[in-house]
C-alpha cells in the first residue's frame, strides 16, 4: 500500500468534514482550522504561516534556489439549493474546492512520510487560499471600507501581502462541469479574465400623469443602453471570448412616478486586456450616449474582477509525460482552448508560471444545486499521485520553462489601466 492508499480513508473523512460545513469567502475559519490541525498532526515540526485571516502556507525547505508551490482553495460558492449547503449563509461545496484542500493533505502526508522530497528540484510549498469565489460582494466592500483587504479574490490580496514573492511556479487543480465515464484529466485549458461595471442612470422624478414632461425618465435611459449594448454585440471579435451580460441591479420606481435613478450591471468577460478595455469603452460610450440623448446623467463604476489566465503549456508538457505514464487516468482533454469560466489563478498567472489541472470524478453541474463527488477514489487517491509525480517532474525540467515573476507594482499597474472609464 503507497502512502497515498494509506491516506485515503483520512481524506475521505475530511473531505466529508469540508463538504458539509462550507464557507464563504473570507470567512474559512472551521475550514482553515481544520486543515491547520491535520498538518500539524501530519508533520509536527513543520513551521505554518498564516495570512489573510484564514489563508495558511506550509514550506518544505531543502535550500533550493527556486520553489514551487500547490494552491489549495479553502471557500466554498454561494449556492443555498445544494442539499448540503449552510442554512444562514447560502455556502456549499459546489465548485469541489473541498477536494483541492484534501488533495494537499495527500500530498503533505507524502513528503512528510516518504523519500518523495528528494525528487524536487526545488523547495516545495503548500498555500491554502481564501475567497476565489467572486460572491458575498457587500460583506467584501465592509473589508475593504475596514481597511482589512484591497481585492476581493484570495490570491490577488496575497500577492499584494508577498505570500507569493518567494515562489517560482504554482500548480492548481479544479474540478471539471462536466460527467466522465472515464477517469479523465485536462490540461491547457485557459479561462477569461473578467470585470464587473456598473452604471448609475440619473433621471428627474416627477408626476407620471399630471406633470411628465418635467420628468427625465432614467428607467428609459437604461432602456436605451440596453439596445445600444445589443446593437453593440455585432462589432465585437467572435475571437476574443466577450461576454457581456446587462441587468437592472436596481431602481426606484413606482407606477404613477417618472423614474429618477436605475442602476445596471453587467460583467464584461474578455481573453484579451487590450481588447477588452476597448470593449469597455465602447460600453461606457453608449451609457454616455444613452443619458445624454434623453437628458439624464450616468455615473460609471468599474470593479475589477480576475486577469484572463494563460497555462503555461512548457509545464503541462511535463504533465502530459506523466499523464502518459499513468494507466490509471483513463482520458485527457488537450484542445478545449479557452472558455468563458474565471478565477484568480488568472492574476497568479499574470506574476509568474501557473498550471491548472482540471479533472473529473463529479456528478452534477458545477455550482449547481446537484453537484457531488462521485469517483472519491479518483479524486483523493489517484490524483494526489499524479499531481505529486507531475510537480517533481516539473522541478526536474525547468530549464524547459520561461522562469518570469512580475513584481506586484506591474500587476497593480494593470489593474489600474482598466479601472479608468470613458468618463
């Protein structure tokens, strides 16, 4: 029995632990508790760093000059359907990040229990990160208005605080939507960045039977944005992967009122920053425009969501030798390309090499009310072992790989660039 087998019946038990006690983001202190007790019981001496509240990083330490490290995502999505969600706080386990925690429990055992340190060449680091989930936003605003965080994702407050300035390359993994009858792997696979924007339409309020034409209707601005942002889809790029998706937030209306104020929103999801500034443009352009052809105003506001996230494909080479080696991983997925899904491994790729390997072992639609681990064996026992063989494989091949780390004043710099407006 490897010492991956000889952890499993653990896994699955803290697995289970995580999974039917979810939290939000920023608020993981069960979970990080839990995962702070299991490493100290894996490896008493080995020192643990906390950050963020909740987030923790474990550094196994042989003297080298570079380092590499396994992220392990600790929040849970807001999901309130899912049979296992938390009844006050709508959390659940529906994106499977309560396998990514267990899955480095594996791997700690590992290095704490066998010679598999020795096949680094590199020291080997464990972070488990809060709030990848882009939810809960008005409890996020309260920590920011605090003082307690500048962004609301896990990883890019971490980088702000350097949890990152001593690593070289970090491997993630995530579950894939999807059903498999095979035991199924997938690498290369790129995700959009994403920001959400916000337009406040002000109008002028007054009697919508005696005295209208006094009135600016705002809930008609809003309405005019709408059809400007739909004639608008025909002069965006099939190729650059835009989304963008406009709703009414909010508005104070009644029936016999002219409508004084409507808020919209819409995230605007894009592969490309360049492009996507030029996207935003245009839809600042037709808020503008709307406003101003019926007499109104618009305030604009942009909350940056995640950079677009690139795999770097010199790593998956390395994973693809060792997925070739692994009879046990039936299938892989190589040529998806990119798709419309986000998360905050995209600004950890912007500062330095990063890889995510997606698999199967679900039931269910990804943060929906159904989703469920159904191949535990896959998932806490095989998999461990590969991504374990995959990141020495990695370490034994860097001369490969475009060793790149991007100080935090880049990363700010451009974020900076796309919170600015038409305006």
């Amino acid at each position: 029995m490897n010492s991956y087998a000889e952890y499993y019946p653990k896994a699955r038990e803290i697995a289970d632990k995580i999974f039917n006690h979810p939290e939000l983001g920023w608020k993981e202190h069960a979970t990080g508790e839990l995962v702070e007790a299991e490493i100290q019981r894996l490896n008493p001496n080995i020192p643990i760093e906390h950050f963020c509240g909740t987030g923790l990083k474990v550094r196994f330490d042989q003297g080298r000059d570079r380092t590499i490290a396994f992220i392990a995502e600790l929040d849970a999505v807001y999901q309130p359907h899912h049979p296992q969600a938390d009844p006050d706080s709508g959390a659940a386990h529906a994106c499977g990040h309560f396998t990514q925690t267990t899955v480095a429990l594996s791997l700690i055992h590992a290095l704490s229990t066998t010679d598999a340190l020795s096949q680094f060449t590199t020291n080997v680091v464990f972070i488990f990160v809060p709030a990848e989930e882009y939810v809960d936003l008005p409890y996020r605003q309260q920590l920011r208005a605090a003082g307690k965080i500048t962004y609301f994702g896990g990883k890019p407050e971490a980088m702000k605080r350097g949890v990152f300035d001593d690593i070289d390359l970090a491997v993630c993994i995530h579950a894939i939507g999807e059903e498999f009858t095979k035991r199924t792997v997938e690498l290369n696979c790129d995700l959009a960045g994403f920001n959400f924007k916000y337009y406040d339409f002000n109008g002028r309020a007054s009697h919508a039977g005696f005295d209208p034409f006094s009135g600016v209707n705002a809930y008609s601005i809003s309405s005019l944005f709408d059809t400007a942002t739909g004639m608008l889809r025909q002069q965006v790029k099939d190729t650059e992967l835009i989304r963008f998706n406009p709703v009414m937030i909010d508005a104070d209306m009644s029936i016999n009122v002219i409508p004084d104020h409507v808020k919209i929103g819409t995230d605007v999801r894009y592969l490309n920053l360049d492009y996507a500034n030029t996207i935003m443009g245009r839809l600042d352009h037709a808020a503008l425009g709307a406003a101003q052809a019926l007499g109104g105003s618009v305030d604009i506001t942009t909350e940056v969501g995640y950079l677009p996230f690139r795999q770097n494909h010199a790593m998956n080479a390395q994973v693809k030798t060792v997925y070739d080696e692994t009879p046990a991983i039936e299938d892989i997925i190589t040529d998806r390309g990119a798709i419309a899904a986000a998360g905050d491994i995209g600004d950890l790729g912007f500062m330095l090499p990063s890889i995510q390997i997606s698999h199967g072992g679900f039931h269910g639609t990804i943060h929906g009310a159904d989703f469920q681990l159904v191949d535990p064996e896959f998932v806490l026992q095989i998999l461990p072992e590969f991504v374990m063989h995959s990141m020495q494989r990695i370490t034994q091949h860097l001369d490969t790989i475009d060793l790149y780390h991007r100080p935090y004043a880049d990363y700010a710099a451009t974020l900076a660039k796309m919170e600015a407006t038409a305006q």
